[in-house]
C-alpha cells in the first residue's frame, strides 16, 4: 500500500518538474475582454419598452339563449319558466392583450381589434410599470388591426421593419404578455409565409411562427434579430387555448397600410374592383388550356364597376397587381383591400391565352352591385362543365345521334348531350384541347 502511494507521489512530482511539457495541450482560460456569448439580450432590452400591456373593460350584451342554445327553444324556455320577451342581457367583461408603440411623439399604439373589440375602457401598462388611459383612433376587424392613442411622456416607439424581406427560416422574437405574464419573450423562426384561412371573412396573409404565442400575446410584436417589428401577434392554432408552435402574426406592412387609413380617416376606405372571382384550380387550368394552376379567374363583373370600365371580361384571368403576381384569389382580395379608394392600379390578366395589361382605378365598396357569388360560382361551374362536355364530344363531331356512346343507366346518354350542345351550334373543333 505504501509502495504504490509512494509510486503515485514520485510519479506526480515528475509531472510537476515537467509541467510546461505536460499541460501545454491544455488550452488556456479566455481572456476577460474575449467576445461574449452570442445572444439576444441586447436586442430585446433595447426594444421592449415599445412593448406594452393593453387591459380593457367593457359590456358585451348577450341575446336571451346565447349561453345555452337549448333556451332559443320555446319547449325549454317554458319549461324553465323563462320570460317569452326576454331582453339581451349585459354582461361585463374584462380582458387583457398586448400592443406595439410605434409613434412616441404622438403616442400611436397598434394592437388588435380583438383585443379592444367592445371596450369601454382601455389602460395600457408600460415596462416600467406607468399606466394610463387610451382612446381608439380607429379600429378594422377585416385586417384584425386597432390603432390607440396616448400621449405621454419619454415613450420609446419601435422601428418599423419590412415584411416583404422575411424568408422561411428567418430567426424571429415575439414579445408580449400572455396570461397576463408582463414583458415575456420567446423566439423562434418564420414557419411559413402568405397563411390564410384563419379567418375566411378577413383581410389574411398570416406570418407563421414557432415562437411561442398565447392568449395574451395579441396585438404583441414579433421582431427579427435587428429589433425591427415585422408583425403584429394575432392568432394561434391549438385545440386546448395553449401553444403548440403554430402561431400567427399580421405582417408589419399590411398593418401600416391599415394603420395610415386609420389615423388618417378614423376607418379603412377599402376600395373594390366589382369582380366576383375563383380559384384557378386544376381543373379549371386544364379546360382553359393553360399550363399553370395560378391567378384568379373572373366569374362576372359588376355593371358599372370599375373593373368593367377597365376593360375586364368575364373569363379573364387576373395574374398580378402593379407587377406582383396574384396566386389565388385570396391573395387578389388582400392585395385590392389593402388599396385607397381612387388608387391607380395596373392589372396584369390573360384572356384567351393571351397576356394583356389593363388599367382601374380602385372604386369605393357597393354592396348592390355585388352579384351573388353561389350564383356566380355555380354558373361557372356550368360552363366548365360545358367546356369539358365539347371536349368529349369531339371526336363524334358530324356522327348521327345513334352512332354517339351511349351513357350509364339513369343517366342522360352522351350521345344525347353531344346531340343537344351540336343542335345549339357549339362545335368541339373549336373547342382547345
């Protein structure tokens, strides 16, 4: 025992006179003035004073049955003796959300319309810890966008980025206060671009994001890593209310867009062209000979609308707005909402195969010269149908009925519908494959 103790000592001491030959490989401590640690810190202390808690009050008035459907019954309603007459209840609501302020001279904070949807009273809540009361300048539920205002003192705005930069995979940070936890930050990338069908009867063109988001986040920023506000918090998807890593951002320039309108009309003057249009899906692609599946086919235009002063027909195929290209019909609404009325826009569409470039001057909203789109979208359906009908009749063109295939059983026979489309003078010859 004492032998190897005394082993392991001499052994140690050589090591000691051999230091500088032994513990060279070691590498060596850094350096107090070495660069530090990446991270985020910087960034986010120098933008979440912009960042502020938004806390409303209110009344919602409730109709009789809201809360239990089975009251809208007139057995349940007597059967719990509830009066026939029953006035809407009031009920007060208190919630809370996030905002952005993106103009300290004039205290202009942006944050949802949800949040403040019904509010009778708003406090927002800064970093440090100020509170105090905002009016709303304006507020549009179809883009989700409020614009507050407060003036105080020493506000600090944040600067506006442009959204149209942002790529998938793009590093992000969304800074709010779910659950009413003040000032919290969570990062992530940029999950997806262009997101709709949020909401079917808003302006859409989502931000997603894995960056944490949860009730209490909207109306919050989500910044990239210069500390420039890309978006505007709005929605998440979830089944159970909390995060799952699909959240939903406004993008920054859309909200400015409704912003202007909003400090500068109290409202968005949003301006239609008077098309009712439908997506270019397959199908349709292939009955009107093209080779992509893009843009937005217009099924009718408004009499009197400014579409058709510009020169749109019925059948077109709008493919981009002021140099833009337009993938699918949401994307035409969005862009055409976002527009002034009186705006000059250049229209860029297809018309029998044919590119062509139209000019229109953005009108304001008429719901009367709007046509029923199920009509609308029927009737189309109907001359694709047609369409496809002449394309399968064409090489029976100049055939005697009896010659044409016949159809399945309790179904009118091809040859009958060949029959009918050659009587009413459509020919398939001139029908493009």
């Amino acid at each position: 025992m004492n032998l190897r103790l005394t082993f392991a000592a001499v052994t140690f001491g050589a090591a000691l006179l051999n230091g500088p030959a032994v513990f060279a490989a070691l590498p060596a401590p850094p350096p107090n003035d070495a660069a530090p640690m990446p991270s985020l810190a910087p960034m986010v202390k120098r933008v979440s004073p912009a960042v502020v808690n938004v806390a409303t009050r209110g009344t919602i008035k409730e109709k009789p049955g809201q809360h239990n459907p089975l009251m809208d019954d007139p057995f349940f309603r007597r059967f719990f003796d509830a009066p026939p007459d029953a006035k809407p209840r009031e009920r007060q609501f208190q919630s809370a959300g996030s905002g952005v302020i993106v103009d300290a001279k004039n205290g202009y904070i942006i944050t949802n319309f949800h949040v403040i949807e019904n509010a009778s009273e708003i406090t927002i809540t800064l970093l440090d810890n100020r509170s105090f009361s905002a009016k709303v300048v304006g507020s549009d539920e179809g883009a989700d966008i409020a614009v507050l205002q407060a003036k105080q003192p020493n506000l600090v705005a944040m600067n506006l980025g442009d959204s149209t930069h942002l790529e998938v995979g793009d590093y992000v940070v969304a800074i709010g206060n779910p659950f009413g936890l003040q000032n919290t930050v969570t990062a992530g990338i940029v999950s997806a671009l262009g997101r709709s069908g949020i909401n079917p009867e808003g302006y859409e063109d989502f931000i997603q994001t894995d960056a944490s988001i949860n009730p209490g986040n909207s109306g919050g920023a989500l910044v990239n890593l210069r500390g420039e506000l890309v978006g505007i918090n709005s929605a998440i998807l979830s089944g159970s209310g909390g995060n799952i890593g699909i959240g939903f951002a406004i993008p920054v320039n859309m909200a400015k867009g409704v912003m202007d309108q909003l400090i500068k009309y109290g409202q968005v003057k949003r301006g239609v062209l008077g098309v009712n249009i439908y997506p270019v899906t397959p199908d349709v692609a292939k009955e009107f000979g093209l080779s992509e599946s893009s843009g937005a086919l217009v099924a009718s235009v408004a009499s009197g609308s400014a579409a058709e002063r510009a020169g749109i027909k019925t059948g077109d195929i709008i493919t981009s707005i002021n140099g833009v290209v337009m993938k699918d019909p949401g994307e035409l609404r969005n862009t055409i909402g976002m527009l002034r009325v009186g705006d000059k826009v250049d229209i860029g569409l297809l018309r029998d195969g044919k590119p062509r470039k139209v000019t229109a001057l953005v009108a304001e909203r008429n719901e009367t010269e709007a046509a029923s789109a199920v009509e609308v979208n029927a009737g189309l359906a109907s001359r694709v149908a047609r369409k496809r009908l002449d394309r399968r009749c064409r090489p029976y063109a100049g055939h005697q009925q009896q010659d044409l295939p016949r159809g399945r059983q309790g179904r009118e026979s091809l040859a009958a519908q060949c029959a009918a489309r050659f009587s009413r003078g459509a020919h398939p010859d001139s029908v493009k494959p």
